[in-house]
C-alpha cells in the first residue's frame, strides 16, 4: 500500500512539473478500456458526492436542486459530459494530423478528473478556515488543469508542441457545450449546468 501510495506522489508530482512526461507514462501503462471506463465513472461519482455534500453543509442544497436535479441526474451528465469531452479530443486532434488513441484519452481524461477531486477536496477544506485561500485554490487547480490538459494533448497526439493542443481543447470544448446543449434542449432540461471542470 505505501509503494501504491509513492507512486501516485510521484506521479501528481510529475504532472505538475512534467505534464507531458506524466502523460507518456499514462499512456504506457496501457490499461483496458473497461478499467478506464470504471476509473473515470468512480471519480465522476465521488466529485458529485463532494459537490452536493459540500453545498448542503454551505446550506444551498435548494440552488443545486434546482440547477442539477438529483445527484443521479448531475452524474449522468457529468458521465455524458467526460464520455463526448474524450472523443472530441480524439476525433478533433486526428483531423489535424494527431495520432492519439481512445484509450489514451480515456486514461489522461480519468487522471485530470482525479487530480481536480483532489484540489476539490482540498479547497472544500479550506473553505471552513480559509475562504478567501479556498477560492484562490479553485481558480488556480482550473487555469493550472487546463494548462495540463493541453500539454496531455499534445503528448497523446504526438504534436511537436503545445500550440496544436490548444487548438484541439478550444475546438472540442466547443463542440461538447454546443452537443450537450442541443442534448439538453431535445430531452427539455435547460436548467443544469455545465460543469467547471471541463
């Protein structure tokens, strides 16, 4: 348990100072689909758990009900939301010369989300002694995660260098508020949110 616990130290600590080399190592990894998948659904549930029992220690739950539903209905969308996020980064980096894989995106997608739980609970923390540092952390793990989202990118694509990776994230960002809001309109939901973490 504590090499397990090691490895994962050095890794936070390689993506923060190597996002790229940190991302390579993902990759090698080469873990099946279906790992992934659980992976990635795991942290989805956890940080909507955080989310809602954060807000109804805050004593919100009445704003996040009315903007997200149930907790069932805020993870689906989440779900759906990672889910359209990792092949929109596959197919956009593609069309422009990339060479990434389902499963690369699908591990360096379940990382990041795992990374921004951890600044999550971390913030959460802060929040009761600290607030003002609590909102700094906040706006620091989503500038600093979106750096690092380039940076896998462009690793997963084998791009030469970063700036294609900004290309890739801008357009697919793009591409999932414009799907999950056609989405949203079909099946009459216009309330939710997008999540910040995308």
């Amino acid at each position: 348990m504590r090499i397990y616990r090691d490895d994962m130290a050095k890794l936070i600590k390689r993506t923060l100072l190597d996002p790229r080399g940190a991302a390579r190592q993902i990759i090698d990894l080469r873990l099946p689909q279906p790992v992934l998948w659980n992976a990635l659904l795991l942290v989805i549930i956890m940080s909507v758990l955080l989310t809602y029992g954060t807000v109804i220690l805050a004593g919100q739950e009445a704003l996040i009900i009315q903007m997200a539903g149930s907790p069932l209905v805020f993870a689906l969308f989440m779900a759906g939301q990672m889910v359209m996020l990792i092949f929109a980064l596959l197919w956009t980096g593609k069309i422009i010369g990339g060479k990434g894989t389902l499963e690369a995106f699908a591990a360096l997608i379940a990382w990041l989300q795992t990374l921004w739980l951890l600044a999550q609970i971390i913030q959460t923390v802060l929040m009761v002694f600290t607030p003002a540092v609590s909102a700094i952390i906040g706006i620091v793990s989503v500038v600093y995660g979106l750096w690092v989202l380039i940076q896998f990118i462009a690793e997963a694509h084998e791009f030469p260098s970063w700036i294609k990776g900004v290309g890739v994230m801008a357009m697919s960002i793009i591409g999932v508020v414009a799907g999950l809001s056609l989405l949203l309109s079909i099946i009459g939901i216009s309330t939710i949110g997008i999540s910040g973490n995308v």
